[in-house]
C-alpha cells in the first residue's frame, strides 16, 4: 500500500512507460476536478458542481455548515450548495491540491483552501475570509474520477464570520436524506 506521494513516486519512477502514463493522467484528472470544484462553485455552475461527484458522498463541513459527518446525495448536497452560495454576491475558491495519493480506483488528497465571500446585505462589513484544508477521497468511476469523501478544517477566518452565520441560519435544519 502507498502511504505518501514520495513513496507513489518512486515506485512509478521505476515502473513501465504505460504505468507512468496512467499515474499522470490520473494525477492530472484529479487535480482538474478539485479546481472544477472550485470554479464552479464560484461561477454558481451547480450543474458543472454536481459534476464532481458520484451518487452520494461523505462529508463533514461543520466548521462552516454546522452539521457532522453525513452522507448525503450528491444531488442534495448540490442543492444545500446552491442554497449557500446564491445568497452571496460574489465568492471565491483558491484551491491547492497537495499530495495526491491514487490507489487503484481510489484516490486521496489533501487541499489547501482560501475562500473569500462577499455579501453586501451583511451587518457590518461585507467581507469574509476562510484559510483551512479539505481532506478529499475519489473514486474512479465510468464518468472519470469522483468525489466520495470531503472533509472540511478551518485554520482561521477573518471578517465579518457573521453573515456567514445568518446565511447558515436560513438554510434552516436541511433535510440531507
């Protein structure tokens, strides 16, 4: 089993031109799906978004959604998302993926995380900042590779947290089954 990309690495730098190949297309798919995840939640493209994603997926967002590990369709999910970020008058996802580990039909990557969002209705000022991480699992499917699991950490925000709060609050207790 592969623990790090160090280690990924060096067995594919050993191996078969075609194995060094499918490592860097798969490398390279995964991290357009983490910056199409980003760009389309900013964009407001919640088609492009459910895109992303297989059936259903494991996620836990309490630090900026407020409810623990689930698992929820992705079509709701993508719903919840809409419902978000609709509210705001602009957002923006920077998105680094680090440490791209793929195992088979399986992935894992951890992703550095800046998001800034703009509600002009805020009491207060009308921006917000979030630096923090996602922990991301994929899996291979006949659609290319899919989110399964994001796991959201907020190292620290800046800004008015407060509107994020009220948004938050109008989504009410979401029914995510």
């Amino acid at each position: 089993m592969v623990e790090s990309t160090a280690e990924q690495l060096l067995h594919v730098r050993s191996a078969d031109l075609q194995t060094k190949v499918d490592y860097l297309l798969d490398y390279t798919a995964i991290t357009d799906l983490v910056q199409r995840y980003g760009q389309a939640t900013d964009t407001h493209d919640f088609d492009l978004l459910r895109t992303c994603y297989g059936a259903e997926i494991e996620v836990d967002h309490r630090p900026t959604i407020g409810m623990g590990r689930m698992t929820v369709s992705a079509d709701r999910w993508c719903a919840l998302a809409k419902q978000f970020h609709e509210q705001l008058d602009g957002d923006e996802h920077i998105l680094v993926p680090q440490g791209i580990v793929i195992a088979g039909d399986t992935a894992s990557c951890h992703v550095l995380m800046h998001a800034s969002h703009y509600y002009r209705p805020a009491n207060g000022s009308p921006y917000q900042s979030l630096v923090g991480t996602y922990d991301l699992r994929f899996a291979r499917t006949d659609g290319g590779w899919k989110i399964t699991e994001s796991v959201q950490a907020v190292r620290w925000a800046e800004g008015n947290w407060q509107f994020h709060e009220d948004i938050k609050h109008s989504l009410g207790s979401p029914d995510l089954s």
